[in-house]
C-alpha cells in the first residue's frame, strides 16, 4: 500500500466530522473481523427502542440539519407553535437514523442507552453515541474490553443546514451541541419537610460528592462543575489515563461552550409532544410508515396537543424557553 493511500485512509477514518463520513465510516468497519476475535463486528451502536430515550438521541442527531445557528428555536415555530420536526432537516436526519441501521449489530432497532453502551465497551461497534457515561463505562465497568483504547469527539455535524425561516437550505458548516436529559432536583412547594429536602438536594449535588459519582459508571452523573474538569489526573482511580482523561474531558467542554446549541423540550406537555413523536419515528424505524409520512402525522398530534392546552400559552411558555421577548 503506498504512503498516499494510507494517508488517504487514515483521513477518511478519522472522526467523522459530517453524518455523511459517520455512515461511510460505520459502512467501513461493518461486516468483517477488525477486532480479532473470530466474529464479524459492526460500524455503530445506537438508541432505536421505543419508550426509552431514543427520541432524544434522534433530536440532538438531527440537529446538525434542522437547528439553525440563526435561529433559537428548534421544536417549533416561536409565533405560532406550528411544528418543524416535519420540515426538510428532520426528514433528512430520519433518513440517516433508518440508513444507517444496517452498520449496527442485529437488533439494534430495539437498541436501549446500556444496549449501546454494552456493545461498545464489548468491541463489538467502532463507533457509539451517547452521553458522557460511555467514557467512564468504557474505562470502569467490568465488561470492557477497550479500556484505555478509546477517543471522544464532538457529535458529527453537516455542510448544509435547514433554514426554517426561509424555507431553504443554506450551505454552511454545522456543528450543534445537544444538552439533553439533565437531572434536577427540585422541592415541591407542598412539601411538608422543605428544608430537610432540600439538605438532601443539596448533598446529592455537592462538589465532592458529583466529583466521586461522574467517574463511576451506571450513576449517570456526568461531569459540569468547574472542579469537575479542573484535574485529568484525579480520573486515574476510575481506569482513565491521565491523557485518555483530559481527551474526554476536553471534548465535553467544547461541546458545553458551543453557542449553537438545542435544549430538551420544556414547555408543559413535553413528556406528550416526545411520546407521540418517539412512537410515530418507531414506526419509520419498523417500516409501519414512510419516514415523512411518519414525521407529518407526528406533527399533526402535536399540533392537537398545542390546541388543548392552549396555543397562545404554549408560545408564551416556548418564547420564555427560548428566552425571547413576549
């Protein structure tokens, strides 16, 4: 093999900057024995179950295509509430979730976040998409086999990118960070022990405590405090390498410092608009319905969730998520 083409290769299989080099490189390393241990291995691992989280894994994916930088919102139109997960991004980032199901190991359309973790941390998938719980499960639990053996980048972006306001696609560079599923506590005003609830909050959320759970895996708590990034080498303890360590850490801080970035849905009836999306995407995933007619009549149920709990409250409550002005 000449120099030229190992370095060609060694481009192309480098982490995948746009959804297009993810696929190539998941079709690459799908079908044949790359890591040695007499079994055929697969490209990725991701979530597709229904019911569990894969809703927000398919948002924070289908952002590099349908979250202008431009442009706060994301979910909805802020002046009307009308839907844009139907719009040309989402159809594209549906079709990429669908395509490149076949890089995955079988079974992977019922695929939930410790499916994918598992399948990963075993050397059975080059390449996983999740929270920052693969860096520590790949290092710390008893079923790796890559321990120190494993980079971290940013999630892929794209080359072009969906502008809902023109209702054109504008070809520029995009990269999105997606902060998704955080744990918060929070003290009900009709609690009859305010203050002992909210000592234990604060316990659970402390500096060394949060410390000790982000380099555990299976607590789910992920690093965000300052202390927490402040020292690679106390992660030593958790299986890291110092340098593995600060690799990881660094990836999660620029993803926490991208300015374009998508939000959960937190406007009153999210856990409604997810669940009818996540069912009718699993039904584009089964092949129940095409992927667009899934994505319409998706956001048709939404549009029926907006008008019952009433149209001008949702804009209201979404501008305030979006902080902007009523």
């Amino acid at each position: 093999m000449s120099g030229a083409l190992q370095e060609e290769i060694q481009i192309r299989l480098g982490p995948p900057a746009t959804w297009q080099e993810y696929r190539d490189i998941a079709e690459f390393f799908t079908g044949w024995d790359w890591s040695g241990d007499g079994k055929a291995d697969y490209g990725i691992a991701g979530n597709r179950v229904v019911g569990d989280i894969s809703m927000l894994q398919f948002f924070a994916q289908a952002a590099a295509h349908a979250k202008h930088p431009d442009d706060p919102a994301y979910y909805f139109d802020p002046e009307t509430l009308k839907p844009r997960i139907n719009n040309p991004g989402f159809a594209r980032a549906l079709a990429i979730w669908i395509d490149t199901m076949k890089f995955g190991p079988p079974g992977m359309a019922n695929f939930a976040g410790h499916d994918v973790r598992n399948s990963f941390v075993s050397g059975q998938t080059a390449m996983a998409i999740d929270w920052a719980d693969m860096g520590v499960h790949a290092v710390n639990s008893p079923a790796s086999v890559i321990k120190d053996k494993i980079g971290y980048s940013q999630i892929p972006g794209s080359r072009e990118v969906f502008n809902a306001t023109t209702g054109h696609w504008d070809k520029q560079p995009n990269q999105v960070s997606s902060i998704s599923g955080n744990w918060t506590f929070f003290v009900s005003k009709a609690s009859k022990h305010k203050a002992l609830a909210f000592e234990f909050a604060s316990h659970m959320t402390a500096k060394e405590l949060t410390k000790k759970f982000t380099a555990l895996s299976g607590t789910a708590v992920n690093p965000s405090r300052r202390s927490h990034f402040a020292d690679p080498a106390s992660w030593n303890q958790s299986g890291f390498s110092t340098d593995s360590a600060k690799a990881y850490l660094d990836e999660i801080t620029t993803s926490l410092s991208n300015p374009n970035v998508v939000y959960d849905i937190t406007i009153p009836g999210a856990g409604e608009y997810y669940k009818v999306f996540d069912d009718y995407v699993h039904k584009a995933v089964s092949g129940e319905l095409k992927p667009q007619k899934a994505l319409d009549q998706a956001a048709a149920e939404w549009e029926k969730i907006t008008d019952r709990l009433g149209r001008e409250k949702q804009i209201s409550y979404y501008k305030a998520s979006l902080n902007l002005g009523h």
